[in-house]
C-alpha cells in the first residue's frame, strides 16, 4: 500500500482560527508523554539499540487487559453467544451452561439483537438490572427511568457538563489531584475550572472549609459555580472518603445549589480499610435536610474486576433532576443515537455478575 | 423491585438555568414523533384496543435489524471468535474456515484485545485496511495517520463540528432536506446553520448559482461561513450526486476556503443509475485547480449491506487539512479514550469483507 496522502494542499483551517476551547483544552493522559512513549516504541519495534531501555510500559491509564489481564471467560462467552446466537445449539458445549442461560436472557430483552440501536437511554431491561443494582447497593430506590447507559463513564461526563455549562462565567468545582477527563471537558465546554484541594495528609479527604473558601474565591471573580465533581473512591489518589466526609459535600452542594458529579467508576477497587459508599446513598440519607439537591454518579466497566476498557460501556444514574432537564439530557444522549450494544450488555453483567451459591 | 425513585427534590436546575444551546437543539429522529410512538407501543403491549392500529413500525432511523434484517453471519462469527479466542480450539467446527482465519489476523493486530483501550484514532492495522479500501475504490493514495475509527458517523460529525465552530458568528452550510443530526450539532455547538436547497425536479442535485446565493445571504448578514456538508449518497432523498455536481461543489469550497464534510454513509445504497463517486477522488481530481481544500468524509457500518447499527462503528478520513489542526482533532478524540474495539472490528471487516475468488 502506499502510505502517503495526496500532496497536502495549503489548508484554510489553522490553530488560530478554529474553536480556541479545543487548542485550549489539555488532555494529559494521551498527550504529550504518550506521544512520546509511542516513538520510543517505534524505535524499539525497529531494532534501536541506544535507548537505556529495552520496553515501554504505558501506565499512562488504567488499561489492564493490555497489560496481559485475562478478560474473565464468563462476560467473553456471553458476548459471543449474543453476537453470534447460532452458536447456542451448534457448539453447546463450547460454554459453560451458566452462559448459555444469561445469553438467552439477553436475546430476550434486546429488541433486534446486537446489531439494532437501541432507545437512547440504553436497554430497558438492561436499564432495570441496574437500578436493581442500585438499590441493593444503597438500600435506596433506583428507577430504570433516571438511568442512561453510556459509551463508558467519559461520555456520560460531557454530557453532563454541555448541560451545565453556558459559557466562561459558569464554574465546576473539580479535585485536586484530579483525571483529567474534567479538566480538559470544561475547557472544551467553554466553563471555568474552580479547583479545591485533597489532603494528602488527611487521607486524600477535603474539609467543608477548604471547599468554601475555593466557591467564595471564585464567586468573589465572578464565576457562577454550577457543579461539583467528586471522585470516589479517588482518581488518582486511590482513597474512599469517610460517609462523615461525604455528608458535608452533600450539604454543601444543597446549600449552594449546585450539582453533585459523583464519579464512582473505582467502586469496586478498594486499597483501604474504609468501605464505599456511594453518594447516591448518602443523598437518600440526609433527604430531609437536603431539599434542593441533583446527583449524577457515574459507573463504568473499564475499571474494577472486569477492565473491560474496550467494550466502552458504563451508566450514569440521575437522581432529584427537573423532569424537563432529564428530557434535554435525554436528547443530548440521542444526538449519537445510542451507546454501543455489547458495552451496554457488559454493564448489565457487570451490575448481575454470575453469583456464588452455597448449598 | 420498587420502580420509584426517592421523592423528587426541588432541583437547582430548570431549563431556563442549563445551556440554552442544549435547550435551542431540535433532533426530530428521537423526538416528539418518536416518543409518541413508544407511548402507543407501551398501550398495545398492554392489551390496549382502542387504537385504530395493532402495531407500530419504527421507520423514523434506519434500522434494519430492529425490522427483522438478518446480520451476516461471517461478521458475526468474527466478532464471537475475537470476544472468545478460545472457542478457535473449543468449537472449531462451529465457526467457518474463513471466519477463523479472519479472527487469528484480528486477534494479531489488537494489542491486548477488545478489552484494552485502543490509539485514540483507533487500531492501527484497522485504519491501513481503511485506507487500503478508500485507495482502492478511488485510486488516490490514503493515509492511515488521516483515518479516525470513531463510534459510527455521528460522533466524527460532532468533533468536526465542534473544531469549526467558535460561536454563533460561524455557519455551517447544510442541504434541505437534510438528516437532523446536522441542525442539531450545529445549534448544540452554538453555530449558525446555514440552508442550502436541492432540487427535487434536477434529482436532488444543487447548483452553484443556490450555494453561492446562500453564502453571500449569509455573508451579508454577517455570518462567517466555515464549513459545507454535503450527504451523498443523500439522506432523506436517495440520490447520488453527478461528479460535474460535485466538482462544482469542491470548487465552490475551495474558492470560499471552507471545509467540505462529505457524508457518505450511504455509500453502497444506491437506487439511481448514477454511480456513487467520493468526494475524496474528486477532490484529488482537482487537486491543481483547487489549491486551498480541506475535506471530512465519514462512513459507518450502520448502513449498507451490513446494517450493524447497535455495533457504533465508523470512521472519518481527513484530508489537505493542516497537521497542527488535525493534532487538535486527535486531542478530541483522545477525550472519551477510543471509540468501541467491536465498532472498530466491525468496520474493518465492512472495509475488507471475504470476497468471491472466481476460479
């Protein structure tokens, strides 16, 4: 093949005068160290002998199955079977009768099979194992209604934050340390970065003090703050916040009237004693005492037991947001048509894993 | 399980208080009509006799497989093998010979397979055969560093959009009639649309002396037009444009320095006499005469023989367009990761299916 474009023509576009929240935005995680790593892979794939090292592992995102995770035979087999629903009676044998079983429940609620989009919000009945989960999860209600399945927890993010933010005068409070999915999609989205602080020597943990000085701060300039992300447990700092933690930013969110970002994708990967608990459940908790609270946490397959980053799938679960906002994000979401089917069934199994049974 | 959500706050957001351009954006495809349609399924579904029909067709996005279109098996059988490599020693008998060795030439150019995050412009080995396909249909050289995987068409179209569009002074010309994702991208990211006519009664075509009318319209009126669309084969109206059209259109483009966005994902769904040609070869064609172009064109696996919509699979090509810009649009694309391994498969087969060898 030849491996070269017609004679590049003098372009009309430059850096100077196309969108400026694009060149703006920074995205650290694939940018200029990850370029980097990539020649140095090359160099190495071609016999280079002078570098001080003979392998590049990128480390740069959470990527396990690239670094040799083995992909958990149960989803794989599910997957197939749905793709390929033939393989149910001419190789039964070829998978584990467990899989056989979910896959059929499968075929059954996915109108159209694999291959047909789906309603925007994602499969009903993937939809409703969700909110199941949910609520065994928290102890809470979920309602199948408030969740959309997304293409992995990244996009379900900018949806949220082209719903929130009009323009530069809009803040979003963000950690920090942060994942710079947030920083780089409110540049994008044109809003103004507020950060607030993690104490390394509190266990990663923010106080209520720290979180009002940064909204005063930037109220004082002007900017009118609209949401708060949190991350937990944390991305990178890898703690879970104690319930006591989260029920002052519940409060404070309440307080100010502002919307409360949970991202929770590391729910199941815990490196310390305190437990998970979602912000979803601390919300239901203090409903009283919060009137005037919207919560959208965030949920994906890439990362936990499963790494199944290449599936893209993930939910977000919407939670005390005006009937008419949820009809915009609703149509934000059908603007792309629908999140891909097999991450949308990856995320029905991750939320209804096969389960131990003792006898 | 319990289907309520908690009692509904008082939500800090209205749609008076979200991004108004959100708000502004019309998507017919999921919208009233769509919504209406799903309440009537709900009532029939229900045992509902009241209405003066007993079913509902949804014909309002083309969706073969939700009516009934049977996927290919080959594909398919792809798919399942690289979901499950074991099943290439398990249940070979279940798989076509073909199908196999298709899976072992996947599985050898996916580093960590369909479960690990891919390059954010998607797997190399996929863009080569891409390109490769485009070079062989058009005869112009491709480049694989041009080719972004993306998650179907509609999601290349909004990054597009979203490098063009600075605020509501930019227009983007587009056909009427057109498919909606274009109207409500552009007013999502706060552009200007910009309507240009086809001619029912010259099958659909248009003619320079409309496109430079709308423009100096537009001109006077104090948009700064930035990009022209173009959907060939058309959408809603079937048509193939003649390349004397088309070449009128390149020229037009270049004469004003604005991109050309040649949506093609019809490419293989032609019901005139009028051969599909890119615009990719005419743009090449011209390449002396038309010094200062850029052009986008898409393509996606949701059309076409294969009809895989639920898969989100696609790519855009880029061309003539300046290497700093096309930096940017990788920035982009890199934000939500990659687009989905299966979407990426999917179109690498579409781009180089089995074919008949004639002995």
């Amino acid at each position: 093949m030849r491996r070269f474009a017609c004679r590049r023509y003098f372009s009309n576009l430059n850096l100077k005068n196309i969108n400026q929240k694009v060149v703006g935005a920074e995205y650290a995680v694939r940018g200029e160290i990850v370029i980097r790593a990539e020649k140095y892979k090359k160099r190495l794939a071609k016999g280079d002998t002078s570098l001080p090292f003979k392998e590049v592992v990128s480390c740069n995102i959470g990527n396990p199955q690239e670094l040799n995770q083995k992909p958990i035979s149960f989803f794989r087999e599910v997957l197939a079977l749905t793709s390929c629903p033939e393989l149910i009676d001419t190789a039964p044998n070829a998978f584990s009768k467990d899989a056989v079983e979910k896959a059929k429940e499968y075929l059954s609620i996915i109108p159209g099979g694999s291959g047909a989009y789906s309603h925007s919000m994602g499969i009903l009945g993937i939809r409703e194992k969700v909110a199941k989960f949910i609520e065994d999860r928290d102890g809470y209600p979920a309602n199948p209604e408030n969740i959309f399945l997304t293409d992995g927890a990244s996009s379900a993010v900018q949806m949220c934050l082209q719903l929130l933010i009009r323009g530069p005068q809009d803040g979003i409070m963000v950690p920090i340390p942060q994942y710079p999915l947030y920083s780089a999609s409110i540049a994008l989205h044109g809003g103004t970065q507020v950060n607030y602080y993690l104490q390394e020597n509190q266990r990663w943990s923010t106080t209520v003090d720290d979180l009002h000085k940064s909204y005063e701060e930037a109220t004082r300039q002007g900017t009118n703050i609209r949401g708060l992300v949190v991350i937990n447990p944390g991305n990178p700092t890898g703690q879970c916040l104690e319930e006591s933690n989260m029920r002052e930013i519940v409060r404070f969110c309440s307080e100010k009237g502002i919307m409360l970002m949970g991202d929770e994708v590391y729910q199941t990967n815990i490196y310390s004693t305190t437990p998970f608990t979602s912000f979803k459940k601390v919300v239901c908790d203090l409903k009283e005492e919060c009137k005037d609270m919207s919560l959208v946490s965030f949920h994906s397959v890439s990362k936990g037991f499963l790494g199944e980053c290449g599936r893209r799938g993930g939910y977000m679960e919407v939670y005390g947001m005006d009937e008419e906002v949820q009809m915009q994000l609703y149509k934000l979401a059908s603007v792309t048509l629908c999140s891909n089917i097999d991450g949308q069934i990856m995320t029905g199994l991750m939320v209804d894993p096969p389960k131990q049974v003792v006898h």
